[in-house]
C-alpha cells in the first residue's frame, strides 16, 4: 500500500504503521510505502491508502501520461463504468515544482482518455469519495517528477480540504467541517449543541449556521459569525466546570481546547460519555507535548472511555489539523 498523510507527519505515520504490525518501507514528504496495512479505517494519519499501487516512470509529461493510461486501460479489461467515479490526483507539496508537473500529467492524461474512452472520461469527477471506507476509481500520487503510484483501488480515511467561510471567526472552523464527513453526520436544525471551549466560536458557527442551538462555554469573546449569532448563546464560564442541567442530555458535545490531553479526557469525555450527557462528540485533543503514538494507544485501550462508553469512534489527524487529534463518536 502507498499510505498518504499530511506533509512532515509522515515519521508519525511511519510509527503508526510499525506499531500496526506493517513494516513501512520507501518514504517521502506525505506518503508512506508498506505491506497490507490490518485494519486500516482504525489509524489516525493516513488519509487514503492506495492498494496495490503500480509504480508509474516516465521522463516527459506526455510519457507519463501514455504510461497512466495503459494502466488504466489494462485495468479496464472486463470493466463497465456505468456511474461517476473518483479520478484523483492527491495534492503534492513538496519538492517545489512537483505539484506543477503533476497537474500538467494530468492534464495530457485526461486528454488521452477523451480521445481513446470519451464515455468513461465524461463520467469522472475530481472529488473524493465522501465518508470512511473503500473506493474504485484511479488514485495518483506523484513522488518525483519523472516517477508516480497509481492504483484502482484505495481505502479512505475520511480526511480531505473544506472550503472556508469569511463569517468564520477561526481556522478551526475547518477541523469541524471536515470531521462531520468523518462521523457520518453534521448539527441538525433544532438539535442542542454544547460547545467547550468556544472562543473565539469556530465550532459554534459551524453549528449554528446549519440551525443547531449552541450553547457556547468560554471565558473568551466570540467573534465573527458567532458573535451575536441568533442561535448561539455564550456563557462565560469555566469549560472544565460546565455541567448540563439535570435530566438534560445535549445532541453535540464539542470540544477543542488548547489543554493536555489526559486533563481533556479526564475532565470532559469522562463525565460526557460515562453519564451519556451527549448524543455525538467531536473532540480535539492536543498532542505537542506528549507522544501521539502512545497517545493514540491509549484512547484504543479496552478500558479507555472511548472503548467502554461510545461506539463508530474514529481518532484522526486531520487535512486541517496541526499537532492535535480529532475523536469522533457516539455516546453509547
């Protein structure tokens, strides 16, 4: 498998796999080679993860390209491409250039598909696949300006870029809209949303806007959007010390808070799940000043709260997360 993750985690990615029993091989910035990867939608740092990938080389554009379609074309052998599917090219950042030559690959590849299956090219879109799970289509990812991994097959992982919103009052807007793809689900109008954590109210406009009543806990101002957002009610308090009303149980638990993680876990999703005073959660935690792999161990373990008191919990590090791990989940 060639396993893709965010550009300068790939040494994180790397121990992950070890630790998964697949032992990685070649490496570059955001990507990973290893053996058959074991259950691969319970790992926090690949975002997709291409199976059985052909090593495509080529030293021009249209070399490359020729090649990318004899691939696919031998892989066609049998086939009907009855319905929209995934052709992606996953995004290159490093080396300088090579996101460029990439693009140009693909251009002269989409025209060769035109020329030689014009049906099949008009039914391909560039979006990934919504939601965690597997996926046939064609995945490229270039690794040097004359070398590629292609492949028809792919688990996703369920990460991928969100567009922003100018009312948003934060970059962590992204990290919600992105994870509601990862659990399934999003704030429904009329649906009770605690959010810890708020200022300056990324998550809790990310609520609001879809109808959701948020309740916004946070000693901080809300800005932009959230702030004096008709379906958002702020409380200055201490989000360590919120508690719901008695009897009262939240649809959305969320939280990001710039705290260490084993305070986040104790605090919070203790109480939140073992008392089942939420539905879904979405909770962020911090992993710069401790080892995220063991980190990561933790939340897994047979008596973590994660394992005891939710269900569907995926850990993730996302497209738009920094040093951080975002949990989703329901409250069993």
């Amino acid at each position: 498998m060639l396993c893709t993750c965010q550009s300068g985690f790939e040494g994180l990615l790397e121990r992950e796999l070890a630790a998964a029993g697949a032992a990685p091989g070649e490496k570059g910035p955001g990507w990973v080679l290893a053996p058959s990867v074991p259950a691969e939608s319970a790992l926090a740092f690949p975002h997709l993860l291409l199976r059985d990938p052909a090593e495509i080389r080529g030293e021009s554009v249209n070399e490359l390209a020729q090649r990318l379609l004899d691939f696919f074309a031998s892989s066609l052998a049998g086939e009907r491409v009855e319905a929209a599917w995934p052709c992606l090219w996953l995004e290159v950042r490093e080396p300088v250039g090579l996101g460029r030559r990439a693009a140009a690959v693909e251009g002269a590849f989409m025209e060769l598909l035109r020329k030689r299956f014009s049906r099949v090219a008009r039914l391909a879109t560039a979006s990934q696949p919504p939601g965690v799970g597997a996926a046939r289509g064609l995945f490229v990812r270039f690794v040097d300006f004359g070398r590629a991994y292609a492949s028809r097959e792919a688990f996703v992982n369920g990460q991928c870029r969100r567009a922003d919103d100018p009312q948003a009052p934060s970059r962590s807007y992204l990290k919600l809209e992105e994870a509601y793809g990862i659990l399934g689900a999003e704030p429904q109008p009329g649906e009770s949303v605690v959010d810890l954590g708020a200022a300056p109210g990324g998550w809790s406009y990310s609520a609001a806007k879809r109808g959701a009543r948020v309740l916004a806990i946070d000693n901080g101002p809300l800005k932009g959007g959230a702030h004096n957002h008709p379906q958002i009610i702020h409380r200055c308090e201490d989000a360590f010390k919120f508690k719901p009303d008695e009897g009262v149980r939240h649809d959305w638990l969320l939280c990001d808070l710039v705290e260490e993680p084993h305070h986040v876990v104790r605090q919070i999703a203790e109480p939140w799940l073992r008392q089942r005073w939420c539905r879904r959660f979405v909770i962020n935690l911090k992993f710069g000043r401790v080892d995220p792999i063991a980190l990561a161990r933790e939340l897994r373990a047979a008596d973590s709260v994660f394992s005891t008191a939710a269900d569907g919990v995926r850990i993730r590090h996302l497209y738009h997360d920094r040093e951080e791990f975002t949990i989703t989940g329901t409250a069993r």
